[in-house]
C-alpha cells in the first residue's frame, strides 16, 4: 500500500495517474468519439459515455473494477472463515496458524509481483484475496480469543465476537463513508494528497523499523503503539491516526482506479485496482481491530 503518487503500490502506474488530456490519449489511438473529459461540464455524462466505450473495445471499466473487488471480498471471507473456524472453534489450530502465517507470506509475494507484473492480476489477485482472508482469519481468531474471552469449565473459551463485528463495522463504515465523499465530489484529491498520503505510509514504515531497531537494542517504548493491549491515550491516537491514513488511502484509490477508467487502461486493470482497494480494506480492518482490543484493555 505503499508508492510515489499512492499509498497503494498497485496504482503507482501512469494509466492511474491523474487522466491525460484528450490528445495524448488520440495520439495513443485510446480515445472514445464523440467524448472529451477536457471539455465536457458534465464529468459523470462524459465518464458514463466513455464506460459504454470501454465495454465496447474491451478496456477497464468503473463496473468491472466493482464487481471484481466484490468477488476478491467474497474470497478473503472465505479465506477468514477458514481459519477462524480452525483456530477460534478448534477443530485444527495447528493447521489454522500454519495457514494464518502462510497467508500473510503468500499475500505479500502476491502483492510484490502485481506491483511489477499486472498483467498477472488476474491470477493472482484471487490468490491474494484468498490468503489475505486466511490471515485475517487468524488474527481475527487471536482478537475475539484474547480480549474479552472468558473461559469456561471445560477448558473452551467463550470468544468476543463483538470485538470482531465492531472492527468489521468500523471497516466497512470508512469504506463507503470516503467511497460517498468521493462519489459526491466533497472531496476531490490532487497531487499534494496524493503525495501526504504517501508520506504518510512512508513515514509508517520507518517508524516501525526504527521501533524494531529499537526494541532489539532494550528500548521497546517505541514499539507500544501496536501493542494491542496499551489502552493509553496515546497508543489511541496512534491507532486514530493509522485509521485516518487508511481513510485517506481510499480516496486515492478511488480517484486512481477513475482515472484509469478515464485513461482507457487495459482490461486486466480491473483486478489490479480491485486488488489495491482490496489492499487498504485489509488494512483499515486490522488498524480497527488493534483499536477495539486498545479500547477494551482501557475499560479493563
């Protein structure tokens, strides 16, 4: 979720830079007649022209785009219902935390090489949602087990649910809440909110190896902020902070994933941006789940 211009890597390419002007996409033979988005007032008439257009010739489209990213959400579901069968039911915890490690290994590669083979989305972004749904499965499973639980006579554990419909929620809440703001042009972002989000997973990025530095050397101050159990006012906005970030990747990826509609990108496209949307959604969840439990250790 990390890249100049997007704090997704998957969009940092120039079919989801901001749209070209009508000429260079003529020059390109990637023009739609009858349509341009430099001299059209309204954007939406001259985008829903230009997704007919696309169907047509067989380029990204902003349906597709929403469909796939529905159908990669259907897999991490499935993928966390997996594990968290394995884990929080105990059928196999073994296999569970086999397949929660493994899926995060998996989902990384994955992401790697979309990030520098696209074309291959189509393939792996399934193979993404799948693992992806396999680790937060798993930690889901940890969550619901840890905070909250209670343990009954025969050893089983009563498992907090409401941590992970809360977390889940919350998710799905920034999701369409930033999806509507975009939608309805309250917030339209430019080059400079492209770049501060970048910065700001940037900036995330180092501080979480300086906190493992840190840490390795007898200094683990630093790295309390993600522990799932400081209930302190700080670690809170820290995680404020964290869910304010992934909000902010989702305008990105929403603007992106237009402009490449608007850029007339190849079909393949289509699992890429539903892949890096995908991407920030795992992310917010987990920000939100590290919330829930902060809040619930506090009341504690």
């Amino acid at each position: 979720m990390f890249g100049s211009g997007s704090s997704n890597p998957a969009l940092n390419k120039d079919v989801f830079a901001p749209a070209q002007t009508w000429e260079d996409l003529e020059r390109q033979g990637r023009s739609v007649r009858g349509v341009d988005f430099n001299a059209a007032e309204d954007e939406a008439a001259a985008l829903a022209s230009a997704e007919i257009a696309a169907k047509r010739d067989g380029r990204m489209t902003m349906q597709g785009t929403i469909n796939k990213s529905f159908f990669l959400l259907a897999l991490v579901v499935t993928g966390a219902l997996g594990t968290w069968m394995l884990l929080a039911e105990q059928r196999s915890p073994g296999l569970g935390l086999g397949l929660t490690f493994g899926g995060a290994i998996v989902g990384v590669i994955a992401g790697l090489v979309m990030a520098f083979w696209p074309k291959g989305s189509a393939f792996l972004a399934p193979v993404y949602g799948i693992a992806q749904g396999a680790f937060v499965g798993g930690i889901s499973s940890f969550y619901a087990m840890q905070f909250g639980g209670k343990a009954m006579a025969d050893g089983k554990v009563v498992l907090n649910t409401g941590l992970i419909f809360n977390a889940s929620l919350l998710t799905f809440g920034i999701a369409g809440a930033t999806l509507a703001l975009y939608g309805f042009k309250v917030i339209r972002p430019g080059r400079m909110f492209h770049n501060a989000v970048a910065v700001g997973f940037g900036g995330l990025i180092l501080y979480i190896l300086a906190a493992l530095v840190a840490g390795w050397c007898g200094f683990p101050a630093m790295s309390s902020v993600f522990d799932p159990t400081n209930g302190g006012m700080i670690s809170l906005g820290f995680s404020g902070l964290l869910l304010l970030l992934g909000a902010a990747s989702f305008v990105t990826d929403y603007d992106m994933v237009s402009n490449g509609v608007k850029n007339r990108a190849e079909k393949y496209y289509e699992w890429y941006g539903a892949y890096a949307i995908m991407a920030t959604l795992v992310f917010v969840y987990i920000q939100a789940l590290r919330l829930m439990a902060k809040l619930t250790s506090r009341r504690e």
